[in-house]
C-alpha cells in the first residue's frame, strides 16, 4: 500500500515520508466491522441486504441470551456492518444513542493483532477509554475487545481475533437465512468520514496524529471545498499502512448553512458523515443499488459537458456515467469514478460514497464544487439551506 499513496492531487505525500520515525505503536490490518445503533435492527439488516446486497452473517439476541439488545451483522466481500436496537434490558446507553442521534455509527471496529497494546498505547498518549482489554470465548476460540472514544458519542473498538475461527465473534450466532439476495459488487471500505464541530478539525487531526499514530495525508481548505453560497474544509488522516483513513470535515462560513452544519443540527453533534465503500465495477454496482431502491445524488447534465477536458481519456462510455450520475477525477496515478446516495437514514446524515480506484489514490477534489451545489439543492428542499 505504501508506494500506491506517494502522490496525491500534485503532492508529494509519502506515506514513508509522513511516517519517517520509525515504529508504527498502533499497527492496523484494517477496519473489522461498523456498528449502528438503529431503531430496529432487524428491519435495518433487511434493507441493507435488499438494497444494498449485503449477506446474513451473524445474530445476538434473546435465543443467544442477550437480554439488553439485539444484533444482527451482515457482510459483503470485506465488509461486516452490525445493526444494534436496545431491548427493555438496556440500562438506556443505546436508548439515549437512538434519541439524540437517529440511526447512526456506533462503532468503527479496527482489527489489530494485539487488542491489549493497542489499548495501552493509545490510553497512555491521551485517548479516553470505552471498553478495557476483554476477553470473549467459545468453542471457536477467543476474541480479544479493547475501546477508545472518540468525537461525538462515537467509539473504536480493536478487535484481536487471531485465535478465533468461528462465523463472527463470541456471543454470536450463525444467521442463516432463506433470504439472500446477491451481492451488487461492494469489496471494501475505502474511507470513513467524520462531520465534527466548528474549529475542531484540528484538534481532532491531534488526536488521530497523538494518540493513533495517524498522519494528516491532505488538507482541502474552504477554497478548495466551497460554492457560491456554502464552505467546509478537510483533513484526510491515515494509518502507517493506508488501509484505514479517516477525513475530518467542519463547517466553514460561507453566505448559506454548510452541509456539515447540517449534519451537526440533525445529528445533535459530531458523527460518522459517509462510509466509502470500494467496487471494481461501479455502472454495475449503481445499476443495481438504483434497482433495488436507493436514490444517489443528482449531477446536473453540464457536468457531463467539460469532465472530459478535465480528466482525459477514460474506458467507460461517458454517456453511460452520465446515465447514473457517476463523478470522475483524476491525479497523477489515474482516475477515479464515485457516486453519493442521498442520506440513507430519516435525519439527513449519514450516507454511503460508492468509488472505483483506476490508479487515482485521492478523494475527487475536482467533484467538489458539482457535488456540493447538488447537496446545496437536496438541503434548499429540506428547508436547511
Ligand atoms: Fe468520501
């Protein structure tokens, strides 16, 4: 991974370079899975299987003998998401979770090797803990869990599972299921993105840098991310190894309501904004989302007029992409071809970012203003504007 991320955007960003001083104290193979707290879990675990074309994993719940709540996990290739609802055995976390926030991102589990040194190292440089090293068993073996908080009421949870061979983790269920749509080409997560407060990007870039061994890859300022009426700025954090990256949004001023002060509102706070997730077809994969019922953000067809000038030749037929609203950009490694649901959830906060890699290792700055005026026109039919 290292070599593929040395420029980005015109930049030089060696991740050798970002990460010169040696020893990485929070070694990442990657994200393990991403936990919701929804309403309902199970109606929550069948839309993502129908709309989205995630496969039955995992269950918790009463017939497992969890009283508190009740879980259902769901996978696609590398990706594992985890729809938790409280049950009247919940002391009220997951409750309160629901009510202030809606659905959203519980936890971004992180699977490390050592799920006890990624605790210490990280509680010793700062980070408050959320769970103490603890150990899961059953007949599979043994799970490792260790926590930290982070913005908001969000948390990572390191998961230590090389000694366990069973479905998911300890305390689940196989869930077999006689419902099981197809996969629409979704491998991996590619990004999270955090939406946090006005002025705290760069103490939330501290963090991930401090206490995670994070480095800051890029910064868009409010020029680069700003319309005629709205601004935000952002800072992309990387792990050693590029596998896990985390963008940190804020509002910026601008003549009308960001988009991040949109979230802010909704969500009561700072949160988990888009989870990217990576295809190797994406006409396929958005053919297939469109018909099974999720909406992307609409592009308006000049976009479809210039973006040739702009990145050069591509394989795919323009007037294909044009069809579905796919965004291309390109840096000095390649392309990339992305496309953003409308927010997935009642409060409009969290959505998915779909994006094929063609060698272009950035973010699609060159979507930003196309992508932003559309938001802006989502947001001026709520009334958020
Ligand atoms: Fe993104």
């Amino acid at each position: 991974m290292r070599e593929d991320l040395t420029k980005i955007n015109n930049h030089n960003y060696s991740l050798e370079k970002l990460f010169s001083d040696a020893k990485d104290f929070l070694p990442l193979l990657g994200t393990d899975y991403v936990e919701f707290y929804v309403g309902n879990a199970k109606q929550a675990a069948h839309f993502y299987k129908t709309a989205l074309g995630f496969q039955s994993l995992a269950y918790a719940g009463l017939e497992t003998g969890l009283t508190d709540r009740t879980s259902y996990v769901v996978v696609q290739d590398k990706i594992r998401l985890m729809f938790t609802t409280p049950m009247p055995g919940s002391k009220g976390e997951i409750y309160n979770h629901i009510e202030k926030h809606g659905d959203g991102v519980k936890v971004i589990a992180l699977w490390v090797e050592d799920a006890t040194s990624a605790w210490k190292e990280t509680t010793s440089r700062g980070a408050e803990s959320y769970l103490e090293p603890t150990t899961q068993e059953d007949k599979n073996g043994k799970v490792v869990k260790s926590g930290i908080k982070i913005y908001g009421d969000t948390v990572h949870v390191f998961i230590e599972r090389k000694d366990y061979k069973g479905t998911f983790m300890p305390g689940f269920e196989k869930w077999n299921s006689h419902y099981n749509p197809t996969s629409v080409g979704l491998k991996y997560i590619d990004h999270m993105v955090a939406n946090v407060g006005w002025g705290e990007m760069n103490k939330w870039e501290k963090f991930y840098n401090e206490t995670m061994g994070f480095a800051n890859l890029i910064t868009f300022d409010d020029k680069d991310i700003s319309t005629q009426y709205t601004a935000l700025m952002s800072k992309v954090m990387t792990n050693g190894n590029g596998r896990v990256k985390f963008p940190i949004n804020e509002p910026a001023e601008g003549l009308k309501k960001s988009q991040i002060e949109e979230y802010l509102d909704f969500y009561n706070g700072p949160g988990c904004q888009h989870i990217a997730v990576a295809t190797d077809d994406i006409v396929s994969t958005v053919s297939q989302m469109k018909e099974r019922g999720i909406e992307f953000l609409y592009v308006p067809g000049t976009y479809y007029d210039t973006v040739l000038d702009r990145v050069g030749d591509i394989a795919e037929d323009i007037k294909i992409l044009k069809k579905h609203g796919i965004l291309v950009d390109r840096d000095d490694e390649g392309y990339l071809l992305q496309i953003f649901t409308k927010p997935l959830t009642d409060r409009p906060t969290l959505f998915f970012e779909i994006i094929q890699r063609k060698g272009a290792q950035s973010f699609g700055k060159g979507n930003f203003k196309a992508l932003f005026e559309s938001i802006e026109a989502e947001q001026a039919r709520r009334g958020t504007l």
